[in-house]
C-alpha cells in the first residue's frame, strides 16, 4: 500500500511533533534546568581545580555523568511525589501527572541515567562517583522523604545542592583544600536565598498539603536573605584569596558580589517581591563564579 504525497507531508509534521513532546516530556520529568545548574557547579570547581586549564575529556565525562546523575535524582523525586504533585498547581503540568509518561517509563528512565551517569563519573574518578552517590541518596532518602514531616529537611536539600562543589574539585586535585570547603560552604548558603523565596511564594500550597519545610515570616525574610548573601560574598571573596588570586581579582570578587547583594536588599526590602529576589540571587551565583573562573585563567 502506497502512500500518497499529501498523506506524506501530514505524517511527518505529526511524527516530528509526536517526538517532540517525547523527549520534552523526558527533560521535563528530569528537570534538565535544574540538573543543569547543579552540574555547572560541578564544572566550575573542576576549572577553578585545574587554574582554568581542564583535561577537556574529563570536562565532558564530568558534565555529561553529573547531568544524568542529577536528572535521575529528579526523575525519582516526581516518580515519588505524585501524590501531592497532584494536588498543587505549580506541578500538576508534570508528565507523570499530565499521563504523558507512565511510572514505568520513568523507571526506567531514572534506571538509564544513573547508570549511564555512573559511568561517566566512574571513568573521572571513583571518589568523585561515590560523592555524586551520596548526594542522590541525601536528596531522595533524606530530602524527599523526610520533607513532609520535619521543617530540618531543608537542610538535607542544601547539602545535596552543596556536594556537586566537592565533585568538581576531586576530580580536578583529588583532595578537598580549603578553596573547595569555602566554595561547599557558599554554595550551601546561596540555596537558602532562593529556597525561602519559592517556599514563600507557594506557602499556601505546601501548607495544605502538609510540606513542613521552614521558611522565614515575611516581613523576616528581606533581611534574612541579605544576611545569608552577604556571607556568601564574603565566603566568594575568601575563595578567591584561598586560590592566591593576587589583589584586583579578590577585590573585584568581592565588589561584585557586595553589588549582588545590595540588589537583592533592594528587592527584598523595597520591593517586597519574592520573584525578584529569587531572580536576583540565581543571576549572583552563576556570575560569580565565571568571575573566579576568568581569575585564575589570568593567575595560573
């Protein structure tokens, strides 16, 4: 049987968008952004490891295993929490819950990126693999779990965010100096920022569905949020001291993320947004870090 040219050129439109929600449908079950920012981490202290000078095919063993890793942690966190994904708007448009994956698509899609990612890790370094192993278990165990019940779980969930940090930097010195606890240590701090601006965002959501994560009274959270940032600042800026910059970078390190947060105190006590502030300290990290990145290119 023969197809006609008509048919043909409506079959494969159709076929493409078919494909299309397919694999969007994969990236969003993942939550590739977010495994995204979690893996760039990784990558800058790999880079700031090496003084800006990588081994490019562990660059890409390491971006590539620390992205699956991450997806597969997330793929687990919806197949997990379908029951009260379903009952919050924000996440009632996931695949899962949407029909367009089922559980044991996404099973099996979490069983193929952490092994796939595992080996990716493992051909970088088998430290840097059993880190990335104990973040998983610390945000699926630990986080996941634990969340409903316990306000502290937060804590698990800034630690699992933190550990990518310490991933990169093995992989780069095989050792954890002091610039890659400085690093761990704003890394964790930067979350809380973010997380309490997007728990109060969503308060009434997680609230009826009995989420016990702590997030600061409104009126606190303005100047909460300043104090964790300007520690961070001050973590960033030891960093680069740490990393033995020389003095234009560690003062220009510490300029710009002094500018960083006086922006989100704009926003937070001005403003009284908390979409601006989210906005505002997800724009910190990533700058600064390309900022430590370009020092020690220029102090190798």
């Amino acid at each position: 049987m023969h197809t006609s040219p008509e048919e043909s050129q409506t079959t494969t439109p159709a076929l493409f968008a078919g494909l299309h929600r397919y694999v969007w449908a994969y990236l969003t079950l993942g939550k590739w952004r977010l495994s995204l920012t979690v893996t760039l981490s990784a990558l800058v202290a790999y880079l700031l490891a090496v003084r800006g000078y990588p081994s490019w095919l562990t660059f890409f063993l390491l971006a590539a295993g620390g992205w699956l890793i991450a997806m597969s942690a997330n793929a687990v966190n919806q197949y997990l929490e379908q029951d009260i994904d379903r009952q919050m708007q924000r996440t009632a448009r996931r695949p899962l819950i949407t029909g367009a994956l089922t559980e044991q698509e996404a099973l099996a899609f979490s069983i193929i990126t952490f092994l796939v990612g595992s080996l990716f890790l493992l051909l970088c370094d088998p430290v840097s693999l059993v880190i990335a192993w104990c973040a998983w278990l610390i945000y699926l165990v630990g986080y996941t779990r634990f969340k409903r019940k316990y306000w502290w779980a937060m804590e698990l969930g800034a630690l699992a965010g933190a550990l990518p940090v310490l991933i990169g930097w093995w992989t780069g010195q095989h050792n954890l100096a002091l610039p890659a606890l400085l690093l761990f240590a704003a890394q964790w701090i930067w979350q809380y920022p973010h997380t309490w601006g997007f728990l109060a965002r969503y308060r009434e959501d997680f609230r009826r569905i009995g989420i016990q994560l702590w997030a600061p009274p409104a009126q606190w959270y303005p100047w909460l949020a300043t104090v964790l940032v300007l520690a961070f600042a001050l973590l960033s800026t030891a960093t680069a001291y740490a990393l033995q910059m020389g003095t234009f970078w560690i003062f220009s390190t510490a300029v710009w993320s002094l500018i960083g947060s006086f922006a989100i105190l704009w926003f937070g006590l001005r403003k009284r947004n908390d979409t601006a502030i989210i906005v505002t300290n997800l724009l910190l990290l990533p700058v600064t870090y390309v900022w430590l990145v370009v020092g020690t290119w220029f102090n190798g």
